[in-house]
C-alpha cells in the first residue's frame, strides 16, 4: 500500500485519480483550494478510512506528517475562461505551488508526476505534435498564464531531477473529457452539452474548423497512472488522436444530446489554437497503452452525466 499526495484533488482529472488510487488499495492525501474544484466531486469518498482531505492553498509551505510515496501535482485553473478570470492564481499555482509540491516530494524521498499540458505547444507549427517540438507560445497573450507557468513547472520539475536526483514524471495532457466537468468551465463539451440539453443556441468560437482530439477521462488516468509506475523522466503526451473540428463536435453533441439548438458563431478568443492533436507513438511504445473509448460512446456518458448534474 502506498501512500498518495493529490494536489487538485477535487478537480476533474484530481477527483478520478483519487478514485483510481483509492480503488488500488492505497491510501490517498486529497489537497484542494475549491478555486476551481468541488467538493462534490469527491463527496463518496468522505468516510473512507484511507482517503484524507486537506482544504489548502499549495502555493504557501506544505507540510504533511508521516510517509508520502508520490506526489501527483494537478492543481491548476485548467479552463481557458477560468484562466482568464484567475491569471494570477494560474501562474502562481504553476510556479510557487509546483516549486512546493517538488520541495515536499524531495523532503518525503516520493516520486514527483506533474500534470503538464498540451499548452506547452502553443499553436503549433507542427502536426500531430510529438514530445520533442519546443512549441508556439506567446508569453504574453492571455492563455500565456496558463501555458508559460506549465512549461516553467516542467522546467524546475527536470531541474529537481538533474540536480537533486527527484524521481519524476511529467505527463503531456491534451483535452479530456467526461463527468465531473464543471457546467460552467467555458470549455468546448461541458459549454455545448448544457447548452444542447437547454436547447439554447450553441456557442461557436471562429469559424468552427479549429480542431481537438478529444480523449475520455477513463483512458487518460489509465495512462498516467501507467507512467507513474515506469521508470521514464521526460514528458510524455497523454490524449486520444481522435481529431475533429469544433463545428463537427457542435454538430455531434446536438445529435447526440436529441436537441433543437442551433449554431450561433462568436469570436475566436485571441492565440486559439488551430490545431491540436497528439502524437502518442511514445506513449504507445513505453506504457503498452491505447485511448479505448469511441468518442460517442463518451460523450454519451458525459451527457448522462450533464443531465443529472442539470437536473434534467
Ligand atoms: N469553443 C467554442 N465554443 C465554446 C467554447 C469553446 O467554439 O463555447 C472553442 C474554442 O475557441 C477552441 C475549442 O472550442 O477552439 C476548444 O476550446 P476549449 O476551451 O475546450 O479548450 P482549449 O483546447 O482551447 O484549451
């Protein structure tokens, strides 16, 4: 049995690593601010005897008695609305907490994963992108919060293990999708799930051909907690090559939902990506895994999941 530290714990991707943690057997040490997460999301776990959970700011100094084993670091604003509206809780949760977070992995002797981002490309220049492209990214721009402040926490993350010897991991995530997304996180599929289920107009950005390759939430953990456990220090992308253009998944989402919504188009918010889609040949390779969820299939588990959350 090990024991867990998951910072962002009642986050999204937070909340179903401590479910995956929890259900191995181990014990799990939630830390969580509720900026962005919710205590809703790990409500079912309150009561059981092997998960803790710590109302915390891990930005400042954290101290956490007795043996820790990994440090899984996923705490951050992760939606480009809630960056916006948090720019500076964004860069400090990706500097000063990752700094922290490190310092605590160190102090425990624990192995350190940190959740990066696909971000960290920027708006690529190269198609699919595999680990080794440095990225497009304008350091000043208004997703730069967000994308400068991963790419500094991938860079004290390999600094720890050049110079203090860290045992770490560094996890590329591109766009997951899948229950206990926040409604109002402003992202593509909880934004057109609400609004479909609503009937209300479905909200655009450009011309809609921008593209993503949309991963299902039970996949992605699986292939980080994979990583966690094979002995590979640089980054590694995590995501499901599944391409499709905004339009087409507005269009899906409407279907699948059974809904009357119509399009409407709104402005691209500035530095959008065109496109994005993982090269996972690494991840194929050193994990022996492969995203496994169809996209309908997922959707339809998320909109199940938007309809009790909306009581619908
Ligand atoms: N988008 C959109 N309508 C919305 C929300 C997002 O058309 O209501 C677009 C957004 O401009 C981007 C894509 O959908 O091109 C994916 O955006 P999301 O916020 O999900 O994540 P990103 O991949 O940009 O971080």
């Amino acid at each position: 049995m090990a024991v867990i530290v998951i910072t962002g714990g009642a986050g999204f991707l937070g909340s179903h690593l401590c479910d995956r943690f929890i259900q191995n057997g181990d014990e799990v040490i939630a830390i969580d601010n509720f900026l962005t997460g919710d205590a809703d999301n790990i409500a079912h776990l309150f009561g059981h005897k092997k998960f803790k959970f710590i109302f915390y700011d891990i930005t400042n100094f954290t101290h956490i008695p007795g043996n820790v084993d990994f440090v899984l670091h996923f705490a951050s604003p992760a939606s480009p609305m809630d960056y916006l509206k948090l720019p500076i809780q964004t860069l400090k949760v990706g500097s000063l907490g990752t700094h922290k977070m490190l310092g605590l992995a160190k102090e425990k002797k624990a192995r350190f994963l940190l959740a990066s981002t696909s971000e960290v490309y920027g708006d690529p220049l190269i198609h699919p992108q595999p680990e080794t492209y440095w990225g497009n990214v304008n350091p000043i721009g208004l997703r730069g919060v967000y994308d400068e402040a991963k790419r500094f926490a991938e860079a004290l993350t390999m600094a720890y293990h050049r110079y203090h010897g860290l045992d770490t991991r560094i996890v590329r995530i591109f766009n997951t999708y899948g229950p206990r997304m926040r409604i109002d996180d402003g992202r593509a599929i909880p934004t057109f799930i609400s609004q479909a289920l609503r009937n209300e107009d479905v909200t655009v950005y450009g011309s809609g051909k921008q593209t993503r390759s949309i991963c299902y939430v039970d996949d992605l953990i699986e292939g980080i907690f994979r990583l966690l456990f094979v002995d590979y220090y640089e980054p590694v992308n995590i995501g499901n090559p599944d391409e499709i253009s905004i339009i087409d998944l507005a269009m899906e989402i409407i279907q699948l939902c059974g809904s009357k919504s119509n399009i409407v188009f709104k402005p691209l918010p500035e530095d959008d990506p065109k496109v994005r889609q993982p090269d996972i040949s690494l991840a194929r390779k050193l994990l022996n895994w492969e995203p496994k969820i169809p996209r309908q299939e997922g959707l339809m588990k998320t909109i199940e999941y938007f309809r009790y959350k909306m009581n619908l």
